[in-house]
C-alpha cells in the first residue's frame, strides 16, 4: 500500500464510501499518473458498497414482510367474523410500528407506496375496528407524508385527506383523532394542493370543533394548527372570521387556564391584524374580550413561562381595545 494510505482512516458509512470512490475516481483523471489502488482496498470498497446495498435491501424486505402481516389479518377476517387473538392484534401493531419508523427515511416511504402499503394502509387499516390499528395506520401516512410531496400528492389523490378529517372529528378514540390530525397537517402544510382539499372539506370547521373537544392534546394540535395555516395564508382569515371563530375562540379562553390557551391567542392577533372584521369581532360587548384580557395579564403576570401569552393578550389589548401595554408585569425581560 502507498505511504499515507496506512493512516486513512475507512468509512463506516455510504457516504464515507461514495467519497473514497469519488477520490479514487478524481485522482485518476489527474495531470499526473497515479498509483492504482491496491487489491486489498478495491475489496474493502466492494464489501462496504455490498453492505448499504444489503441493508437497503434488509429494509425492503422488512417492509414486505410487515405488508404480508397485515394482508394475512385482512384474508383471516374475510374467512371469519370472529374476533382476532390477542396476539394476532400485536402482530399487527407491531407491523404498522415498524414501518413507520423505516418510512421516517423518504427513500422507503416512496417504496412502501410503490409496494402498495399506503393503499393498504388506508383501505384496511384506516377503518380497522381496533383504535390501536387505526392510530397506528394514521401515525404511518402522516410519516410517509411528512417532507414528501410524491407521496403527499399520491394520498391526496387517494383520498386520504377526507377520511383523516373524518376521523379527526369523530373517531372515538381520543389517540386516533390526535394522530389523524397529525397526518392531516402533514398533508396540508406547504402542501397548496393539501390545503385546497382541506378547505373543500370544512377543515377549519373541524380544526374549531377539535378546539373544543375533551381531549387537551386535540385541543392543542388544533389550535396550533389553525395558528400555522393562517399565518402561511392570511388570505383565509375573512373565511375563518366568517365562521365565528372569533367567538368560539374567546370561549376557549373561558375554559380552564390550558397550554391550548397560548395559541389561541395567537390565533386571534393574527385575525386581528390589517382586518377590521377581526377587530370588530373582537369589540363586540358581548364577549367580554377587554376584561378577559385584562384578568388574564393579571393573572400571569410575574410567571416567566407565560410571556409569550402575556405578550399576545397586549397585542390583541392595543389592536382592539387601544390600550397600552403594561409597563410593568413583574419580570425581567
């Protein structure tokens, strides 16, 4: 071996491997001639490259293998309406479990689709009579979807955006709604297409209803949600405010002291802002907003955790009700 090869350090991984190739192939077309590489490490280079193909291929495998679990259960319960063991739910759960964590990386979440797993998943595992099936299986889309546009257009085309909403807003259990509206944002933001099927589905209407509901992490993830699309897309603002989200918001606020509360606020500063229907629903005597607001930055005041809702309550005080902020809350900013 050449002097200074000895001490070269050799990749643990595919790009360590793709770089020493690169090198390789860059030394040769230099100006000046080059020593070939030694036999001992083209071999190396052979057996690392045939490593990531194997564990490429292992995850394939490990893939097809999960689908084939899932398809045994749909062809059991075809033969039979008795109820599934025990152990034969497990093996299911487990199925669904692992391909959600093999999808986190894109390559296989656009193989899962090509193998037909995402149709199953929605076709059989979506609408499954056990809730640990169906959180499960919306767990799954929402991480073949998230980040990826080829598998995002492919469900939206598939109709998964409807079914999601569907179960966000009525599925009985509470995890199964959570995870279908996790799936639901990652088909919807930065996904223009995602957000003209969910308007065309009343989404909004289910983001105020899943405030609303008696599960505090629906209630967050709604509000969060609804945070988000409006401040990408301000042009919704007039359809929201056209619902009376205003007043379903502020009595939120009514509900007891929550984390949902911090977005919510924020929710209503961005309805409030270059709107003067916002502000004007925000006015109305009624509700009650102005002494809301100022009950709750007295009762705040001085909890450093709690600054970013403080924050908000005197933006929406200034917007709406012209008052100044207050000089002094208790803290040290």
């Amino acid at each position: 071996m050449a002097e200074g090869n000895g001490n070269r350090r050799q990749p643990h991984n595919l790009q360590g491997v793709l770089r020493m190739a690169v090198e390789a192939g860059s030394a040769s077309d230099g100006p000046a001639p080059t020593e070939p590489m030694t036999q001992e490490r083209v071999e190396f280079l052979r057996a690392a490259l045939a490593e990531v193909c194997k564990g490429q291929m292992d995850e394939v495998e490990q893939m097809k293998r999960c689908l084939e679990v899932l398809r045994r259960d749909e062809s059991r319960e075809r033969e039979s309406e008795e109820d599934v063991e025990e152990e034969e739910e497990d093996e299911r759960e487990d199925a669904l479990e692992v391909l959600s964590e093999l999808c986190e990386n894109l390559d296989n979440a656009r193989d899962l689709m090509k193998l037909g797993g995402l149709d199953l998943c929605m076709s059989q595992c979506l609408g499954h009579s056990e809730a640990g099936i169906r959180w499960r299986a919306a767990q799954l889309i929402a991480s073949c979807a998230q980040n990826m546009p080829e598998v995002q257009c492919y469900l939206l085309n598939q109709g998964a955006l409807p079914t999601l909403l569907q179960h966000t807003d009525h599925d009985t259990n509470s995890t199964v709604r959570v995870k279908a509206l996790y799936a639901v944002s990652c088909l919807v933001r930065e996904q223009e297409a995602g957000l003209k099927d969910f308007l065309t589905h009343d989404g909004f209407s289910v983001l105020m209803r899943g405030m609303q509901s008696d599960s505090k992490k629906l209630r967050t993830k709604s509000a969060f949600l609804l945070l988000n699309l409006l401040t990408s897309h301000p042009e919704h603002k007039e359809t929201v405010l056209s619902m009376g989200m205003v007043q379903q918001l502020v009595s939120v606020l009514r509900s007891p002291h929550s984390s949902v509360h911090e977005h919510v606020l924020g929710v209503l500063c961005c309805l409030v802002e270059e709107s003067p229907r916002g502000v004007s629903d925000c006015r109305d005597q009624s509700l009650g907003l102005e002494e809301l607001l100022n009950q709750r930055l007295q009762d705040l005041k001085g909890q450093e955790e709690s600054l970013e809702q403080l924050e908000f309550c005197e933006r929406l005080r200034a917007a709406c009700f012209k008052a100044p902020p207050v000089k002094d809350n208790g803290m040290d900013r």
